[in-house]
C-alpha cells in the first residue's frame, strides 16, 4: 500500500461512527427469527444471506479504523464510493428488468400474497373468500359466488342433475387460470355432452386449504348443496397443518426487533430476494412436507376417512386424485396412506397423466408450477375416464335413480340409514 497522507480528525470521527452504526444495525437484525428458520435454526436462507452480507461490511470498516487505512480510505474516497454505487445500480437494474419483463413468473409471489390478504376470515373455515365479488390476479378474472367459490352462482337442484362437488386448494381453484377452463368447468361440459342431462359441477377450491378445512367445509356447506358425487383433489401440502389464527393483515413482518420490522417488509417486496428464496425452495429435503407421525399428516389422514365415511353414508359417490408432477419415494408414501385411509374408495395420482413430456408444457412459469390450461383439460379427460370406469356416473340420458359404485358398500356406519337414490 502507497503511502497515504494522515486523515483529518473529522474523517477518523465520522468513519468511526459509520462503524458503530454499521455493528449496531447487524446487531438489530441479527435478533430476528424468520419464519422458516433453516439456517442456524434461526434465519432463512434469504436473511442470513442478507446478514452475511452486513457482517462484511461491517468488518470492512472496523478494519478501515487501523490508523494507515483510514488516511489511504480518505484519499480514495471518491473511487472507493464508485464500489457501492456500481453494485446499488446492478441491483436495481436486476430488479427493474424482473419487473419489467418477469421472465420466470417472479409476479406469482406478490400476486399470491395480495390474493392471501384478500380473503376474509371465518369461525369455522380460518378463512375464506370474499362473496358476490371479482378480483383479478395475475392478469386472470377470479369470479366469486354468493357462497365465495370460484364458481358461477348455484341455482336449487334440478331434476335429473347429476352434481358433483369437486374439493381441493390452490390447483382445484385454478391458479392462474380462466374459470372455463379448470378441469371443473371443463369436466362439467364432458359430462353433460356425454350423459346427456343436466351437470354442474361445483368448485370449492380455496388456495392453501388442507383436508382438515376442506372437510369442514363439506360438511358446513357441501352436503346441503344436495351433491351426488364427491371428488378430491388432494395436494402434498394437505399434510401441513391448518392455521390456527390468521389475519388478513399478518405478513410475519410485525416481530421481532424494530428495526427488523422495518426493513423485513421492503426486503419481502423485493423481486430479487424472492427469486433467492424461490432458488433455496426448489430443493427440499423430502418432496411431501410431512411424515407419518406428525400432526398435521395424521390430522389430514383421519379428514380423509371421515370424508369417504360421511359420503358414504349419504350414499354419494367418492374418489380422491393426489396431484402431483413426479411420483418419488416420499409420494409414494403418502398414495399408500391415502389408499388406506379411503378404502375401498380409489385413489389415483397424477403424475402419470403427464409422463413422457417435459413439465414446463403444463405449469403456468418457472415459478408458478400450478397447471395450466393445457394440464387442466387433461384432467378433465382422465377424471371422466376414471369416474367411468370405476362405476361412478349414471347411465347416459337417465332419468331413474342409480348406484353408484356397486363394489362400494351400500349405507353408512351402523345405525346411519342409506340415503335413498337419486332420482337426477
């Protein structure tokens, strides 16, 4: 190092206090706990690379404080400034060109959580949507009924209809996609053409919902729609636990230190941070985020066979799908366990349905891996086959009552009478 003349006294000050503040400001943020705490069992992977990155500014300048660096820093002021400012404006411009262009579908997040703080809550449900209303998210009109489903509204039951209630979370509901073509909209059009009667097909699908609510919510709502079939649209996040409090204006951001409570909420905005949280995501220790065992997975086990039991008492038909991209060990898991939990009713998965072509043909983004429409219309077709051929529809164009799933038991549980057959 050349040598440098001394600093000025004022300079030496005002480093020093830049120093302090530096230290005080990691040490405020370094008494946040995230939400997902995976590194240290403390931060996420976005934070404590955000705290490394504060710690080495830090150390760059108590390190500066040595008497012949701080002389050399004052000299060199102007370039070493250059340093921040040029690496300030290359994040910017990542940022701007995220936003602009959204290559990858990094707008999923926000979409999603303004989509999370548009729900209202419920006694019963935790949550729910907002009724007779529209919204709009990621450029898709979202239609909510007089019962907050994604769904046109629902008339009185008519004669010979065949109806069926379809539940699920996010991929029922149809993330990112017209209403006329979920597999909902779509499955109803393919019934109806080849039963030749009347079919509607009701979609309760509600985002982040697990089988503990959607259970609730058949039971609260569902069976008083008078359906004849029940399908399930079972996702790997069913085995995560129901919110036991939610607030529609409860981003996380409101804990910890204040300093942390301050910043967290610009840091969860930025596009940049969510695509590193995104990039961490994508390689999860074990593919269904649960095990046998653990609460939530056990909870969604025993919602699974209080769904078949109490379907099955009404003598409605029942069939489950696990919706899933790959069939891996951990997957493979949970199919047993579900199979077991509602049998004798079938369960099919997913993946096969997709096999043989790349994923990106039927997910909305890079980001988003919810189906898309083309995915949609698949399983419109390969449910129809599958309720076909496990005996679940009526004949076509009939006006009778029919049995549906003969291989089923007939009635319920001891002392619950059948329900008679319908005549639609």
């Amino acid at each position: 190092m050349s040598a440098s003349a001394a600093p000025t006294r004022g300079f030496r000050v005002l480093w020093a206090c830049a120093t302090l503040l530096a230290w005080a400001a990691f040490a405020a943020l370094a008494l946040h706990r995230s939400e997902a705490p995976d590194v240290l069992g403390r931060y996420s992977l976005g934070y404590a690379a955000l705290l490394a990155a504060l710690l080495a500014v830090c150390a760059g300048f108590a390190i500066g404080n040595a008497p012949p660096l701080v002389g050399w820093i004052q000299a060199r002021r102007r370039e070493l400034l250059l340093l921040p400012l040029s690496l300030l404006a290359s994040l910017l411009g990542a940022e701007l060109f995220l936003r602009v262009f959204d290559p990858i579908g990094i707008s999923y997040y926000g979409e999603m959580s303004r989509y999370a703080r548009d729900r209202v809550p419920d006694a019963d449900l935790v949550y729910r949507h907002p009724r007779s209303t529209t919204r709009r998210y990621q450029g898709v009109e979202v239609r909510y009924n007089e019962l907050g489903l994604r769904d046109d509204p629902i008339a009185p039951k008519t004669n010979r209809e065949l109806r069926v209630v379809v539940l699920g979370d996010s991929v029922a509901f149809g993330w990112g996609v017209e209403q006329e073509k979920t597999f909902s909209s779509v499955l109803q059009r393919l019934l109806a053409e080849e039963l030749e009667r009347p079919v509607r097909v009701i979609n309760t699908g509600v985002c982040s919902y697990n089988t503990v609510l959607e259970r609730a919510w058949l039971g609260k709502h569902g069976f008083a729609l008078q359906p004849d079939l029940v399908l399930l649209v079972y996702a790997t996040n069913d085995v995560v636990p129901a919110l036991a409090v939610w607030s529609p204006q409860d981003d996380g951001s409101g804990q910890g230190p204040l300093l942390a409570r301050i910043l967290m909420p610009f840091l969860k905005r930025a596009w940049l941070y969510r695509l590193l949280v995104h990039v961490h995501q994508q390689t999860p220790a074990r593919s269904v985020p649960g095990r046998p065992g653990q609460p939530g997975w056990d909870a969604s086990m025993d919602a699974l066979r209080a769904l078949a039991d109490e379907s099955r008492a009404r003598d409605l038909g029942f069939a489950a799908y696990l919706w899933t991209w790959r069939l891996d060990a951990s997957h493979a898991e949970l199919l047993a366990a579900m199979r077991s939990a509602l049998a004798p009713a079938s369960v099919e998965e997913t993946a096969s349905w997709f096999a043989g072509e790349p994923i990106q043909r039927w997910i909305n983004s890079p980001v988003d891996q919810h189906p898309n429409a083309q995915a949609h219309a698949i399983a419109a077709r390969r449910m129809l086959a599958s309720l076909r051929a496990q005996r679940l529809l009526p004949g076509a164009a009939s006006v009778s009552g029919w049995r549906s799933n003969s291989a089923r038991p007939r009635g319920g549980p001891a002392g619950v009478p059948p329900r008679p057959s319908s005549s639609g």
